[in-house]
C-alpha cells in the first residue's frame, strides 16, 4: 500500500445532512478525502485547530498523555481503506525498536495526531483527483431527454458526490464551524 502524506485542511458541516466533515489535503498536491466525523471528535479536532487549551485533560489529550507518559511515541497516523462505507485507520505507536500498530477510528487518530504533532497519511487508493472542469460555453445547453428515475445512492457513492463538491471549495466556503 502506497501511503500519501496528508494535512487537515478544513473542518466544517456538510450543508444537507449537518454532518461533521473533516477533510484532509495531500500536502504535495491537490488531491483529497473527507471524512464524515462524530460531534464530539469535530469538537476534539476544532479546539485544537483554535489552539485552545483547557485546564483538565480532554480524552484525546489523557490519550496523548499516556502515550508520553508509557515513554512512547505515536509516530504516524495512516487512514488504511474504505471498508462498507467505514474508514479505517491505524495508530503507529513506537518506543524504543518497538512498533505497535493499534486499530482506530479516523477521527480519533486525527485528534491524537494533531495533539502528538504526528504525521497522517493516506492510502493513495483512497485519494482522487479532483474532477476535470467542463469547459465553459455561451450556448444553451441541449436537452438531454427526461430526468432518470431517482435510485438510491450506496454510501461509496455518497461519499464519491461528497468527495467531489468538496475538492472544489475553498475552505473559506465551509463558513464557521460551530458547536
């Protein structure tokens, strides 16, 4: 598996569902993958994102705490694949020689890595170009025949539409992110 390096390049609601996307930018390139998240990880990753500190440890400091604490490192964070409409990712921790891979969820790797100033990559067959822009033309278009029947879309497919509207926003048009 070919991995990308990867950077959190925006934090915000998809605007139909007012789901929690993070979305993740190849830092050498303009390819990238979002990520539906919980509620309480967007939180977790946009405190962070604000440089926001709190007085008590938030779990994904405790985590990022323990880790240091055991004298251990987490050395990378790799989003692995797309398995039935889930991400999977692994936590790569190390001390020593040793290497310990622990399965996680995405959006907790990304928060334990941006606290631990960790690495993220991507497996690259997870990262699509951004689409071609169709070229501009002042002639009306043509009609293209009657609407098809609505189908139910299967969650890759979700995913691929999302993927796609969202390589082509600024990170400005995300708007605020609230809590």
């Amino acid at each position: 598996m070919k991995v990308i390096e990867v950077a959190v390049h925006g934090l915000g609601t998809e605007p139909k569902t007012q789901q929690h996307v993070v979305v993740l930018r190849e830092t050498d390139g303009t390819r990238v993958l979002p990520i539906f998240v919980g509620p309480c990880e967007a939180q977790a990753i946009a405190r962070l994102l604000k440089h926001e500190s709190f007085p008590r440890p938030l779990t994904h400091d405790l985590l990022a705490l323990l880790v240091e604490g055991l004298h251990a490192k987490v050395t990378r964070v790799v989003i692995t694949e797309l398995r039935d409409g889930t991400y999977f990712a692994s936590l790569f921790l190390g001390r020593g020689q040793e290497v310990l891979s622990v399965d996680a969820r995405p959006s907790d790797s990304i928060a334990v890595a941006l606290r631990t100033q960790a690495p993220l990559y991507v497996n690259e067959d997870l990262l699509q170009s951004p689409p071609e822009r169709p070229a501009v033309s002042d002639e009306p278009d043509e009609p293209s025949g009657p609407p098809s029947p609505e189908v139910p879309l299967t969650d890759e497919q979700k995913a691929e539409q999302l993927r796609r509207y969202l390589e082509n926003l600024d990170p400005e048009d995300f708007g605020k992110f609230q809590m």
